[in-house]
C-alpha cells in the first residue's frame, strides 16, 4: 500500500452540484441548437415552431433539475453516502466501505478529472467512481492527484475553458 489512505463520504450536496455539472456539460450542444431551431422558426413565419423551441430552452435547465433531484434524494441512494475508505495501491485505486473493499485496477480506468471538490474516475463511458477530495487535507488531496497523474496522466478538462486552454498552448 502506499502512504495515501483516508477515509471520506459523500455528501447530498456535493453529489449534486458534480451531476448537475456533467448534465449539463453533456447537453452543452442543446441550448444552442434549440436557439438556432427557435430562430429559425421565427424568421420563417412559424410562431408555434419558435414558442416550441423556447420552451424547450427554458424546461430543459427544469427536467435537469428534477432529475438530478431524484437520482440524489431518492431512498435507495442512501448507501452511496457512508463513509468509504479509499487507498492507493500500486495495482491500482482500493476502495469501499471498511467491510467490503474492492479494487480497481490502473488500467480499467479511462480517464480522470476534477470536478467541484471531486474527482471523477472514469471506467467506461458513463461509469465512474467518484471520489470527494474537499474534507481532505491539502497533503493528502495533493499526494492522491499526485498518484492519480502518475498511474493515469493529466486530468482531462471537458469543459469550454479546459478547451480553450489547450488550444492556446
């Protein structure tokens, strides 16, 4: 094992603004698309066409919310918030409730970034382990990115930023 070991949980709130985020980074194409859709519409002398579309724009930050709301508050999700230990290993990240740890190997990850006072380590696509790196202590959180960058390399920065970041260099 190596020397960074601690234990955390998930928060209600810390879970929801980092689902909130990837929602709407995922659906990042929507806004403009519905906007060009909507004048579109207008210019072309359809009025139910555009009064479709800007509802569209305007329910689309509600149905996230809502079900954002739901995949964090409903009853069944209560066990993700226990306090999890998590390790570093040289196999890989080690992690689980103390009664139950498991192993995910280097290799199985895809990918890793930083999210509001998270990390997100991407197995596949859409599956994740998402680790909160807020209630650490700033040698800890920076000795775990450390190991994180060495086994996986730089963090991946997905949003319009992190983009225009790469470009400029």
């Amino acid at each position: 094992m190596s020397d960074v070991a601690f234990e955390v949980a998930l928060d209600q709130a810390g879970y929801r603004r980092v689902l909130t985020r990837l929602a709407y980074e995922r659906l990042r194409f929507a806004v403009p698309l519905l906007a060009v859709v909507g004048l579109y519409s207008s210019a072309s002398g359809s009025s139910g066409g555009a009064l479709l579309s800007f509802a569209a724009l305007l329910g689309l930050p509600i149905a996230i919310w809502g079900l954002v709301s739901w995949q964090v508050y409903r009853p069944g999700r209560t066990p993700i918030y226990a306090p999890m230990q998590y390790s570093v290993a040289q196999e890989g990240l080690v992690y689980g409730p103390a009664d139950s740890l498991r192993i995910v190997e280097w290799s199985e990850f895809k990918r890793w970034r930083e999210a509001p006072g998270h990390v997100l380590l991407f197995v596949t696509g859409s599956q994740y382990v998402l680790v909160p790196t807020d209630p650490l202590g700033d040698e800890t959180r920076d000795a775990f990115l450390f190991h994180l960058t060495q086994h996986l390399g730089n963090p991946k920065d997905r949003s319009l930023i992190g983009r225009f970041r790469r470009r400029r260099r």
